[in-house]
C-alpha cells in the first residue's frame, strides 16, 4: 500500500527590512490580517516597494509568500543551488502544488494559523540580479498552468505559530473554482 503522502512545511524565513533573500527561521508568528511578525512585508497595505510607491493605501495581497519546496529541485537540474529564504519567501512547502490552488484556498499550518491564497507571485527583475538567468527558470511553457512557478501569495486568516515540519490542511473554497491571478 503507498504510503501517504504529507503536506508540511520545510522552511521558514523573514526580514526585518527590505532585501531579496530572506534568512532562515525555525518558526514564524502569523499576525491576522497583517503577515509574518517582524516582516519587513507584514502589514494590512501594500509593502512591496514598487507597489507601495504607486499606491501607498492599497490593500496587502501580498502579506505571506510561499513556495513549493520541488521548484528547488527543478531549478538544481539547471545548477542554481538555493536554500529556503533565498527566493523571499517567508514559507517553503513540500507536497503541495500551490500554483494550482484555486483564488481562495485556504491553508492551515500547524495547529492554529490559517492563511488564504491571493494570487501567484510574479518574477520580477530581481531574480536575475540575485542569480543571472533564474528568471527565466520561473516561466511555464506547459498547456492548462499558471505562466509563472514561483510561488504564491497569501493574506493570514488566522494568527498563530508556524513550525519547521507543520502540517499543511488545504481548504479548498467553494465551486466554481478561479484561477490565481497574477499579482
């Protein structure tokens, strides 16, 4: 009988100001409707710089980046070797494929926090700054997928401790499903 398999989480990360690469945790406070606690990207509007200079009161989709731990594997069979915090995310998951979540999904990490998918994070110009060519990695030439493989964004539902090997519940929301939208 194959065994089950088991969505957790398998890295942790957060930075107190704005740098592309975030350092490694081994737990994270989610903050209800604000983000990772001691995020430089925590708070109820817009804290992406580009974003925030154009539309300062606009709403935070983008509180909680997370990013699925076999997009590392993918990328080391073209020698880009990262670690967990290296693309900015503030969670890496393992046995989840974010990018097709529908809008909505909401996800229970550990034993109280919650956080509801927003949108697919799209690569930007940065990526190819912190390593020559990445970007290219993160574009998608596969029918029926999202264009972009680098993660997802996310709003906290529900605040609470996130650990290193949490479980992840995935709700999905009700029919008709909606794509991610790019964000």
């Amino acid at each position: 009988m194959p065994t089950p398999v088991t969505r957790r989480v398998v890295g942790l990360a957060s930075a107190p100001r704005h740098r592309f690469s975030k350092l490694a945790r081994e737990s994270l406070v989610l903050l209800e409707g604000l983000g990772a606690e001691g995020d430089v990207h925590a708070g109820s509007f817009v804290r992406h710089r580009y974003l925030a200079r154009r539309q300062p009161k606009m709403p935070n989709l983008r509180q909680v980046h997370l990013i699925p731990s076999e997009l590392l594997d993918v990328l080391r069979v073209d020698c880009y070797e990262l670690r967990s915090g290296d693309l900015g995310e503030n969670i890496m998951t393992a046995s989840l494929d974010l990018e097709a979540l529908p809008l909505g999904t909401i996800l229970k990490l550990g034993e109280q926090a919650s956080v509801e998918l927003t949108g697919l994070r799209t690569p930007c110009v940065l990526i190819d700054r912190f390593r020559p060519g990445l970007k290219r990695n993160m574009l998608v030439q596969e029918p029926r997928r999202p264009r972009f493989r680098c993660g997802v964004m996310a709003v906290v539902r529900t605040s609470g401790r996130v650990a290193i090997a949490d479980a992840i519940d995935v709700r999905l929301p009700s029919r008709p499903f909606a794509s991610l939208p790019e964000i």
